[in-house]
C-alpha cells in the first residue's frame, strides 16, 4: 500500500505523541532531499526524518545515522537560522491528504516569539519540504517550482503565499482491492474516510509485507489479499517498520547517486582494458603460427637449387609433414629465393618476440581486468561518502582517475573503518568494504593466527574473524564464511565455495593491485549468503 493517506494519519500519531511539545536541537541534510531534525522530546530525544525524495518520501522516527556532508546545503542553513531551538507546537494533516504541516514556535533576530511552519508534501516526483513564516508565505523549501499558467501547475517560490495543493480524494488501489477481498460494500469513499478518522485517532497496527524474505510493501492493517504466499510481518511502531523498508533500497540510492562518477570512470577503464585484452589474445593466437613460418624458410632454403627470382609459388614435398604431402608456399617475385627465405625467417623471429612480449602483457591485462571488476564490486558496498572517497583515493594512487592540480586544495587522504560483526560465539569478525581496507585487514591489523576468509575464484572482500589467541568454534567460522559470501560476486547464490586458512599464509607479492593476495593453503566451505545473519550480527 505503502505511503497513502491513511498511512501517513498513522505516522502523524506516532509523531505527535514523540515529538509534539519538543525542541529541535540540532538540524542536518544528509541528502539533496532529505532532512534530520534533532528533537529534544518531552520522554526522549529522538530523530526526526522529513524526506521529499520523489521515490520515498516520508516523515518518521529513524534510529538509522546518516553520514552528512562536510558543509550543509543552503536549505539546511535556512532551517538552523529559522528553526534552532524552536518547539513542536502540533502537526496537522488536511483529512485524506498527504501533507503534514508541522507548526512551531520559533525566536526572530529580535528575540520575539514567531510561528514557523514546515510543510512535508509526500505527493511522489512532486514531494516538496517548504518553510513557511508568520504569515503564511514562503520563506525557501527545497525544490523551487516555477508555475505553468497553461496547466494549472502551482508556483512555490520564496516571497509567495502558500497554497496547499488541489485535494485529491482517491481510494489507494490495493486498499480497494482489499476491502473487495474482505467483501466489505457499500459507498467505498464513505468507508475510506471512516478509516481516514479511526487511524488518526490511534487504530492501526504497523504490517510489512515480505515475499521471499523481501520486504515489498507495508500497510496499517492487515493485508490478506494476497494469500500464503506473502508473510505478514507485524511492528510495535512505523518508526521501526519504516527503519526496515527503506535502509537497504536508500543506501543502495544514495551510493548509487554519489559513485555514479566512480562506476562510469571504472566502467569505462573496464571496457578499455578489456577490447585491449581481446586484441593481444588474437595476436598471439595469430603469433601462435610461428613454427609454420620457419618451416617454409626451411623447405625454401632446400629447393633453392631450382628456384629463381620472380617466382610466386613454391610446390614442394613437405618433409616435416608424416606423409610426405604436398605443400604451396607463396613467395614474393620481387625478392630473390634467399630474400624469400630470410624474410620468413625474420616473421618466425619477430612473431616469437611477440608472443613472449604479448604473454607478459595479457597477464597484466588479465590482472588490471580483475582489480578494475572488484572495484566495480565494491562500490555498492559503500556506506558513504567517506568509503566512496576511500575508493576515488585508491584509483588516484593506480593511476585511474587523475590527482587534482596544484590550484585546486586536495583533499586529505581518508582512512575508514572496515565493518564490523559479532558472532554468535563472541569472537569479532571484519569485513573490507574496499581493495584498502582488505589490505590494511589482511597485512596490518590482522594477526598471524586470526582466520582469513575469501570467496574461491571471484571478486569479494576479506573476513578476517579474530580469534585472540582462542580456538575458533564451528558457528564462528560457519558465519565468518557466510559473510565473506554475502559480501561477494555470490551474493545471490545458493551455495559459495569460501576458502579459509590462518593468515600468515596469505601473502600481498611485490607490486600486486590493492586488494590483491595469494595463499598457499587454505580449506573450503561451502555456504549459502543469508541477509537476515548479516543484519543480526551487525555491530552499529
């Protein structure tokens, strides 16, 4: 059903009860379209989401932290200015609309006591978060929209009065469908509203729908329709349910957003290496011939005693042939039959060079082609800007991305910390989320007795599970390795193969990529990713 009306009455609810009669303290924009508001409730102090993303927009409780920018967008300064330090007085919600108007009272540069009002429109691409000042007009919000008198499109501008947008009552399809299921009839609309009131007073209960384990809906009521077949997951409050819904799909959309320079960079160093790749291949495939160019100098050199020059074809016994066959050797009428033979000679040479020279230069390709794909892997793992300039940092040192000129202020090299998990025996486990945080685990923190866990033959990160000089325990290592495959090109597999072994047998030779390791012994698992696990285990 997701965020209709009647939903957004439930949250309006959970809201009002946590964060009417607070103050907010502190104001953040983690993203283009979303704001945190710091809240100074009267039992607790919470976090306050107002999102006017187009795909999710939303105001809730969040106990998720977001990493924010090192300087705050304009809107975020506007709303320190205007809203530091001002109280919640109530939140409204127009019957059946999706807006929240949040009124607050405020301090002016004058000391005086004002109202301020934040509008949240979660309407889709046309969500909106708008200031407004004492008088009802704009003070700035977050997406500007010039107005189309020929369609009727409504101006928000700093400087205008605001209007709410055009009611629009429409009974959200899958609640329609459901109360069909259910068989309930009569005026549907009138029912509606009915609903609308009773979740505003506090009747709902919080349902995430999931299918196959997946979270793919959620709903303040029970949503039978679909049978069996999707599970019914029930929540205490929205805050947690919405917590859930959106913290993997918006990470994976923010990194998306912020790496879209580093995937097309990589992508594009990616190809080039890899057209390159197919093009030494086929030369020394081609070079791969060679013996047969030594062999006609040879039978050229045999039958040179009848041979003269200007002739274009050689016919002669093959005598590096079993049978004895018969062989045409081309020739070139401008050379002599001693020039023909040298020059085939001179190709046996040159293509045997090539090939020795090509030998060496596709098994770096070989090796630049697996370092640009992990890094491709690696990106989504990213939790933030910081690791996505952990990662722009390391294509800088191997040459992939230039280094900023000396005009412009380099930012500082930055060091971010490798995920952490807990197993279920006590004993910490690490994971990279890039090729430097797997070096610095691999050669600097781990100790030589730790266990290291790879997934065999593909891309994915190191685990190292510490051990502290214990004896490690079967489900320990059963979850180090299950780890290591969730965080990998197996992900969605059923069953990885996870080589694991101490690391002092895992060695970084001179020279080699980052991230790039070899070992000389290991044993093997075999396990099948589990997200669930990884969120269970997860140290926040």
């Amino acid at each position: 059903m997701g965020l209709d009306a009647i939903c957004l009455a439930a949250i309006r609810h959970e809201l009002r009860k946590t964060v009417a009669g607070g103050r907010v303290d502190k104001i953040y924009q983690p993203a283009r379209d979303e704001v945190v508001l710091a809240v100074r409730g009267t039992a607790e102090n919470v976090r306050l989401l107002l999102s006017a993303s187009p795909n999710h927009p939303r105001a809730q409780i969040t106990a998720l932290t977001r990493e924010n920018p090192d300087k705050p967008p304009m809107f975020c300064m506007l709303l320190r200015k205007h809203l530091s330090g001002a109280r919640i007085l109530d939140i409204a919600q127009p019957e059946l609309e999706r807006l929240l108007d949040f009124r607050l009272e405020a301090t002016n540069e004058l000391g005086d006591r004002v109202e301020r009002r934040l509008i949240l429109e979660v309407m889709g691409r046309s969500a909106n978060l708008i200031l407004l000042d004492e008088t009802g007009r704009i003070v700035d919000c977050l997406r500007r929209v010039e107005g189309d008198l020929a369609t009727g499109r409504r101006q928000v501008l700093p400087g205008l009065f605001y209007h709410p947008p055009e009611p629009r009552f429409g009974i959200p399809p899958l609640l329609e469908r459901e109360l069909r299921f259910q068989e309930i009839t009569g005026d549907l609309q009138e029912k509606v509203r009915q609903l609308f009131a009773a979740v505003s007073a506090g009747e709902y209960t919080p349902y995430m729908l999931l299918r196959g384990g997946k979270p793919v809906d959620f709903s303040w009521m029970p949503i039978l329709q679909y049978g069996p077949q999707t599970e019914l997951r029930r929540y205490d409050t929205f805050a947690a349910l919405l917590d859930d819904y959106y913290e993997t799909r918006e990470q994976t959309e923010r990194i998306r957003q912020r790496g879209q320079d580093l995937i097309k960079t990589v992508t594009t160093a990616r190809d080039r290496t890899a057209r390159k790749l197919g093009n030494q291949q086929r030369e020394r495939a081609a070079a791969a011939d060679r013996e047969k160019k030594r062999e006609y100098g040879d039978l050229i050199t045999a039958q040179i005693h009848r041979m003269e020059r200007g002739m274009q074809l050689l016919r002669t016994e093959n005598f590096y042939d079993p049978e004895g066959a018969e062989v045409e050797i081309p020739l070139d009428p401008l050379l002599s039959p001693q020039q023909n033979a040298a020059k085939y000679y001179k190709d046996y040479n040159k293509a045997k060079t090539a090939e020795r020279v090509l030998q060496e230069q596709i098994a770096k390709g070989e090796g630049e082609l697996a370092y640009l794909n992990s890094v491709l892997e690696q990106i989504p793992f990213a939790e933030g800007e910081r690791d996505l300039q952990e990662i722009r940092q390391e294509l800088v040192e191997t040459g992939y991305l230039r280094r900023q000129s000396k005009g412009k202020q380099r930012q500082k090299p930055v060091a971010g910390k490798p995920m952490e998990f807990r197993s279920s025996g006590g004993l910490s486990i690490l994971v990279g989320k890039n090729n430097s945080q797997n070096d610095q685990l691999t050669t600097k923190i781990a100790e030589r007795t730790d266990l290291w866990f790879h997934t065999q033959k593909i891309h994915g990160s190191h685990v190292i599970l510490r051990l502290n000089g214990a004896q490690p325990d079967a489900q320990s290592m059963t979850e180090a390795a299950i780890l290591a495959a969730y965080f990998s090109q197996g992900r969605e597999g059923s069953r990885v193969a996870v080589d694991y072994t101490p690391v002092k047998f895992v060695k970084k030779p001179s020279g080699a990529k980052p991230g790039m390791v070899i070992y000389t012994t290991c044993q093997t698992a075999y396990v099948q990713p589990d997200e669930d696990l990884v969120k269970k285990l997860r140290c926040h």
